[in-house]
C-alpha cells in the first residue's frame, strides 16, 4: 500500500531519455569497464594492498548504487508531454522569461520536475520556492516569491512550450 503515498517522480520527455541512456550506458559499459578493472587489479597478486582494486571495487559501488537509483525514479516517473503543455499558464514542461523588479533583469528558465533541475542549465524545479510560486501564473502577472534573503518580485514575460 506505501506505493500509493509514493512521490511521482515529474520528467519532460527530454529528461526521460536522458536517464534511460545514462541507465543504459551504465549497465552495458560502465559494468564492463568496471569488471576488467577489477580483474586486472586482482591479476597483481595481495589485494590487502592494492589501491587499484580498492578504487575499482569504490567505483563499482558508486555505479551499483546509480543504476538503483535510477531505476527508483524511472519506476515511479510521471513524463510531461510537451504537446500537451498549456502556454497560458506557467508549468512543468514550460520555457519562461521572468524579469526581475529588484536587479532590472531578463531571466530565462525551464521549469523541471525535482529529478531534471539543473541550476547551471537554467532549470528549476516546480518544487524549489522559484518553480512553486511561478507556477500557475500568466504572462504578465507580478509574482512575489519569498526567499531566505527576503521577498524578489519577478514579472512573468513569456511562457513558451519547450520544443
């Protein structure tokens, strides 16, 4: 019954066939990199002293846990479709230009499930106080968004669908 109360994990389609190519390539190359490091390094001889494979056997433990990772999100993920995003209003799936009151500037974001946020590839996600507050709004209305640091006023500008 706890998969009922289980967060869905919110991806555009984008995000979708990012992770499952990262999934893959992890099964398929990663494990076999990954295999013939770890028989090399036994090849050597004393594994007590043998940084190399202590390296590999970290690695492979780094790869284990995300490949389980994602299939965890992959198992429990809700895609956005693109096509059916509403350009009226802000929303996962959406580009927005925003400008900001206090520091007279055009910003430009993607609005991402949690999974997908990225801050240097300029996506947001509709879970940080940015998104939460952003979403539902319309071009041209005047959003407060309520920071650590105080209250930031930014206008909405545009909402396009992002291709």
């Amino acid at each position: 019954m706890a998969e009922a109360n289980t967060k869905k994990n919110i991806l555009t389609y984008a995000g979708l066939q990012k992770l499952e190519a990262e999934l893959n390539d992890l099964k398929v190359n990663k494990r076999r990199e990954i295999a013939e490091k770890i028989k090399e390094a036994r090849e050597q001889g004393d594994l007590s002293e043998n940084a190399e494979y202590d390296a590999a056997k970290d690695e492979q433990r780094d790869i284990e846990a995300r490949i389980e990772q994602i299939e965890k999100i992959l198992k429990n993920v809700e895609v956005v479709d693109e096509g059916d995003v509403d350009t009226n209003k802000i929303n996962v799936g959406c580009k927005i230009k925003i400008y900001d009151v206090e520091f007279d500037e055009e910003l430009e974001f993607f609005i991402v499930g949690s999974t997908e946020a990225n801050s240097l590839g300029f996506k947001i996600s509709n879970e940080s106080p940015v998104g939460r507050a952003l979403i539902g709004h319309e071009v041209g209305d005047v959003v407060d968004v309520e920071l650590e640091n105080g209250v930031v006023q930014y206008k909405v500008l545009d909402i396009q669908k992002v291709m």
